[in-house]
C-alpha cells in the first residue's frame, strides 16, 4: 500500500477506535488530515463550502468541492453528513452503488475536477471507501435528501 492509502485506512480505524460506546452513529464521510487541511484553506479563500459527488461525464465519480452559493443541490441528491465542517452530498445514482462503503476523502497529487476549487492548487480530491462491517451497518448516520445548507 502507498502511504496515502495507509493515511486513510488510519482514518478509518482512528475513527473506529475512537467510538468507545458501540451504539455511537458511524459516519457514511471522512477526511484525511491533508482534506481536511485542503478544506480549511478553500474555505479561507473562497468562503463557506459544499461537495458533491455525482459520478457524471465530465469528472467522472470525483468528489467536486463548490462555494455554497455557486452550486444547486437537486432535491433527490442525499446528504451524506460533513467533512470539515462542508456538506457533502452524493448524486442517488452514486448512492446507491456507494451506500454500503465508507467514504474516506483524500488529497492526491494532480489536476483537480474542471470545476472544483482545487483545480490550479497540483492536488486533487479522491474518494477512498472501505467496507462497512455488519455491526456498523445497524449504526450508520442517517442520510437526508435535497439541500440542507
């Protein structure tokens, strides 16, 4: 495994670790510490965040991060949870192919989407996933659908 993938499977097992009491909600999202970082500096630039997830022509299944204002979430899009304080939402499409993994965002070195905020910084945002385990399958946060920002 690159070191990268070793980030994120941390992430993964920090954040399994770190729930000591087994009823606690699981997330359906995370970020890495180089998203999050990534994150924080978009969002000193650019103001309040979301990401979507969509899995269309263009950028194919890459997560895009948007200004809140200069983005229309569809009404059936779900909303995932939060990664560094930026919804994320996934088209129902991605979702349902999605809906049993773990998403993990990262940053990798390369071009961003066309129209994500990373695009011009050499870095990307990625989705890892890991299987959820049948115990956290009963503990998973709910999912909502359209806008909540």
């Amino acid at each position: 495994m690159d070191t990268a993938t070793d980030t994120a499977t941390q992430v993964a097992t920090d954040s399994a670790a770190n729930r000591q009491d087994q009823s606690a909600i699981v997330p359906r999202v995370l970020a890495t510490p180089a998203a999050l970082e990534l994150i924080a500096a978009l969002r000193a630039d650019y103001g309040p965040l979301l990401f979507h997830q969509s899995g269309g022509c263009c950028d194919g299944s890459s997560p895009m991060c948007y200004p809140v204002d200069d983005f229309i979430v569809g009404d059936r899009d779900v909303h995932m949870g939060e990664i560094g304080g930026a919804p994320f939402y996934m088209s129902p499409s991605q979702f349902d192919y999605w809906k049993h993994t773990q998403l993990i965002i990262d940053v990798v070195p390369g071009r961003g989407g066309m129209f994500s905020l990373e695009n011009g910084r050499d870095v990307r945002f990625l989705t890892r996933s890991r299987l959820f385990t049948d115990e956290e399958l009963d503990r998973l946060a709910p999912v909502g659908e359209g806008p909540a920002i």
